[in-house]
C-alpha cells in the first residue's frame, strides 16, 4: 500500500456501530467541503455515478467535488445509515445549498458504498434530486464545516 492509500478506519467487516461511525466520518469530510481531504478516502480506483456524471478514478472524483462545491454554495449535509453488510454501507441523505443567484435547495437522495479491505470507498453509486426550498424553510444553520453532535440528524428532523 503506498502512502496515498492510507487505512481509514473503521474497516470491514462492519458492524452496526462501526457502519454508523464510518457513515458519520463521511459525512464530517464531506462538510468541510475540501475536495482534497475528501478524495482521500477514495481509492485510486473508486469508481462513482453521482447523478449524470461519472468518476473513474480518486483524480476524477477530486475533480467532481471541485466543480460541486464552487456551485453548492453553504453546502451542509446530514447522512444516516440506512443499511450495511460486511463492506458495504447504503446512506439516505439530505443537504442543503444555494446557488450563485441566491436560489436555496434540499436535495435528497440515497448512496451505496462498497469498500476495499483498507476502509477506503470502491465505488460509490448516488441518486439524487434537487427541491427548491425558500431561505426560511432551510432547517440546516449550523456554521461551515461539522454539523454538532448535538444537531437533530435526518429521522429526527422529520426527513
């Protein structure tokens, strides 16, 4: 393993708890909005669909999540463990956004995970859709970067 593909724990097998951590771990990277940091638990291989757009390598996902976040302005999100087997974890999820216009947005949708022996993500398989909310329907106002611990996660939320 070179130094570019550190383990990131927890690793399979998983178990409740662990799929739980790791799909928080996820989330935690994913809101600091730094698509190097990000692309590190991805190996070089990892092989994305989000949307329309397909990833075919750790370069190319940096890539997506540079272009993703220069458009998804305020970017939080929330995932929640919807299912998991011995290396691979499913989330639902929702984040909240605007556009450069000022437009707000919840988008909701669902991944599937599978992970090599080393925590890192194979492949990553996203379905999402984008509803236009008004600013006063937004229910995500923590500041940038971690959503709190003690924030209301999705069930909790009503989402």
């Amino acid at each position: 393993m070179s130094s570019i593909e550190q383990p990131r724990p927890p690793l399979p097998p998983f178990t409740r708890e662990s799929a739980i951590e790791k799909v928080r771990l996820a989330e935690d990277g994913w809101n600091s909005r730094d698509p190097q940091r990000v692309s590190l638990a991805y190996t070089l291989d990892t092989q994305w669909r989000n949307r329309a757009e397909f990833a075919h390598n750790r370069e190319e996902a940096k890539g997506f999540l540079t272009r993703k976040w220069a458009k998804e302005l305020e970017y939080r999100l929330i995932k929640e463990l919807w299912a998991f087997t011995d290396n691979r974890i499913a989330v639902r999820y929702a984040y909240e956004w605007h556009d450069d216009s000022g437009n707000w947005f919840r988008s909701y949708g669902n991944e599937n995970w599978e992970f090599d022996e080393h925590g890192l993500m194979a492949n990553r398989f996203a379905c999402i859709n984008d509803m236009p909310i008004k600013e006063s329907d937004r229910k995500f106002h923590w500041p940038l970067g971690r959503r709190p611990d003690d924030h209301p996660g999705l069930s909790a939320l009503g989402l």
